[in-house]
C-alpha cells in the first residue's frame, strides 16, 4: 500500500493508548486472565483536526497479570492489529500495522510505561 500521508508517531500511539486503556478490564481475583482485546471506534482531535479511526484487523489478545492485592500490575498484548485513521474534513485515509507485542507495567500512582 502506498503511504500518502505520515501521522505523528504521537497520534498513532495515543490511538493505540485510547484502545487499550478502553479494553482494559478489572480483575476480582489474582492469576493470569488471557482474554480478547476490543477496540471501538472513535473520533479525535489530537491531531489539530478531526479524524475517525477503526480497526480493520483487530485479532489481538491481552495476558492480565496482578499484584497481591488483586490490582492490574501487567498487561501483554499480542496479535494483529490495524487501525485506519481518516481526516474527517478532507476523507483522506491511511492505514498502519500496529501488530505485535506490547507490554504494559501499571505504577502505584496511576502511571504506566509501554515496552515491546
């Protein structure tokens, strides 16, 4: 596919952010839970303009893992994933593969870093 616009990398994460964030369930007991990950549509302006963004291949799975105290303290995301973003205001659309691994590490305060 040829490429006729580039995102900021800081756009395609925070889509990708977005996703997780949203499909990131509470655990009521401790142990690894591996389940299906969901993405939803949705509509942003983090770009300065308009867009809408799907999932055209959406095959991912996250690997829960928890603390002591029942809190989410891992996530690992594998799969295949792509997310179509397009301009709201000109229709112009791309596509990227955001397939692979992804290691989440939730911090007592809230705070979480990203790793592959």
């Amino acid at each position: 596919m040829n490429v006729r616009i580039r995102l900021p990398a800081t756009a395609v994460l925070a889509a990708a952010g977005v996703l997780i964030a949203v499909a990131t369930p509470t655990a009521a007991a401790a142990g690894p839970k591996r389940h299906p990950v969901e993405s939803f549509p949705f509509t942003s302006s983090v770009c300065g303009f308009e867009v809408t963004a799907t999932n055209p291949v959406d095959r991912e799975y996250e690997t829960d893992e928890f603390g002591p105290d029942g809190s989410l303290v891992r996530a690992t995301v594998t799969g295949a994933l792509t997310i179509e973003v397009t301009r709201v205001d000109t229709g112009l659309t791309i596509e990227r593969n955001l397939s692979g691994r992804g290691v989440y590490d939730y911090h007592p305060d809230g705070s979480f870093t990203l790793t592959d």
